[in-house]
C-alpha cells in the first residue's frame, strides 16, 4: 500500500508525476495525460494519492481511498509547451476557436447488485460549471468507459469560458477585468465514483499564422497608434520567418511591453524594427537583449549581438 500525505509534498510528489504530452499543429492543441497504474495505491479516506498525472482526494466518507467511490480526481492540461503555436492560439480571437473536445477513459464505480448506480458524476474545467456524464455509456470488457464530449455543445462551455481559464486559471474567467496571465494551463477535476485513467483535451482554433497578418493593422509601429506599416518595412520585420508570428511577438513586446533599451522604455520604431527583424523566438531575442545590457554592453551593441 502506498499514499501520499497532504500538504505541499504531496502536490510536489503530483507534479513530479504529471504525465502531460502536449502538441500542436495546423490549428489544433492537443495534451494528454495518462495514468501510471491500473489500480491505484489505496489509502484511508483521508489519504492523497499520485496516479501518474492524475491526483486522487477524497470526501472523508469512503472506506478509503483509490478505489474509486466518493473520490475526486484532477489533473492539468498543459498547453504552452509548444510556445509559437501557444503565442498563436492565446492571441486568437474567441469565434475563431471552433472546437474543444475531451476524450476520457475510466473506470466507473458499479455496485456488487451489477445494478447501474443512478450517476451523478461530472467533469469540469476548474472555475467553470460542471458537466453532468450519466450513467448510460456502455463498459468494454475491462469494465472502462471510453467517452468523447464537445464542451461547447449544449451551452456548456462558451470559446471565451475556455480562453478565460487558459489565461487566467487562478481566477473565475467570468469576472470583469481579471487579469489575463497567459498560464497556459487547464486544471480539471473529476467526481466522484470513478478511477481516470487517461483524459484527452483538443482546442481547434483559425489562424492566420503569417508575420504580415500579425502585424499589419494589428500593431502600433509608433506610439502614436498607427497601425498601417510601410510595405518595406514590414517585409523587413518578417524576413526569414514570414510564416511564423514571432517577430510581431518581439516587436509588440519591445515598443509597448515596457523592455527598457538602457535609458527609458520609449524606443526609436528603427530600433526595435533592428531587434526584432526575423526573430525566431520572441522571448530568446528580447531577454538575450537585456542579459547584454547587464553586461555594460550598449544597446547598439546587444541588437547587433542578439537581431538575426
């Protein structure tokens, strides 16, 4: 028998065995996460168990624990591993994401009767509503469930419900103007008479990933909000990676994101455009920059070191 206590070890102990494959291509985040073991550990009622990525609490009123009744059980999405196509799906617009789907495979609790438990079960992004799952789905011959739900069927979830808890999954993405962090993360939690033992979330969104459509009409070139680029200059910005969203990334960031360049954060548009000029890695150009800096390097000197 093995479990784990409560408290900040055994959230350390969860995280170190969080079982998250995140990709990414063509509109489409996937992250899926698994279990470690058939059966978990069992425990008492007041036990914390680690099942690979997923973590098993309870309600105080089981027998005890890992077995599957009156347990809770939650686990994350991860979906910022994958930083281009991350930056690209955090910036789209809510209507251009057209599909979250969550696929689960479990283990549902029946009574010794073989009679079918009247199910109260349900699944939810934490901070959101929850989703009733009922008790009508067949078993395979291992006694598992395998289901698929659209979250935003059925007015369950709304594409801005989904991106409110991306950004900001601390907080309830209903309310006005929370502060929107980009985690990246999404924590779900399932209740209560089942063992998980693999869940699947995929985000389909639009978007056009080309520098050109990041930029022109969408930022600033000045800091008198003029949005309409020169053709030259744009084409500069995006040379060399005219298929990714990284240099608009830089250049966003630089000239309105508060990098200071050695004496102010008010850049000079050339300046930032020198930087910036087909990035590859958004956050690798601008921090590369300021490690330049605390190196008495001039800021002549960290662009040409840290630009393309």
């Amino acid at each position: 028998m093995k479990y784990l206590l409560k408290g900040a070890y055994v959230l350390s102990i969860f995280v170190m065995f969080l079982i998250t494959i995140s990709t990414a291509n063509a509109g489409e985040l996937v992250s899926v996460v698994e279990s470690e073991y058939i059966r978990p550990p069992v425990g008492p009622p007041t036990a914390s168990i680690a099942n690979g990525g997923f973590f098993i609490s309870g309600y105080g009123r089981g027998p005890s624990m890992g077995e599957g009744t009156e347990e809770r059980t939650v686990w994350f999405h991860s979906f910022h591993l994958d930083r281009p196509q991350w930056r690209a799906f955090r910036d789209a617009d809510p209507e251009n994401i057209h599909s979250a789907i969550l696929e689960l495979e479990y283990t549902p609790w029946l009574p010794s009767s073989g009679k079918r438990p009247a199910s109260n079960d349900y699944v939810q992004m934490v901070g959101l509503k929850g989703i009733f799952i009922g008790g009508d789905y067949p078993v395979d011959s291992r006694g598992r469930r395998r289901i698929s739900i659209d979250l935003l069927a059925d007015d369950r979830y709304t594409s801005k419900d989904i991106l409110g808890v991306l950004h900001n999954p601390s907080r309830d993405p209903s309310e006005e103007g929370f502060s929107k962090r980009f985690n990246g993360n999404i924590l779900m939690r399932y209740a209560d008479d089942a063992i998980v033992h693999y869940a699947k979330l995929t985000l389909g969104y639009n978007s056009d990933k080309k520098c050109s459509a990041q930029v022109q009409g969408k930022i600033a070139w000045d800091y008198k909000g003029s949005k309409q680029w020169n053709q030259v200059n744009l084409e500069r910005l995006c040379r060399g990676a005219e298929n990714s969203g990284e240099p608009a990334a830089c250049f966003q960031r630089v000239m309105h994101g508060g990098v200071n360049w050695g004496g102010g954060t008010q850049w000079k548009w050339e300046n930032a455009l020198d930087l910036c000029e087909g990035s590859q890695e958004a956050d690798s150009t601008i921090q590369c920059f300021e490690e330049e800096l605390t190196k008495n390097r001039t800021w002549q000197q960290a662009i040409q070191t840290c630009s393309n």
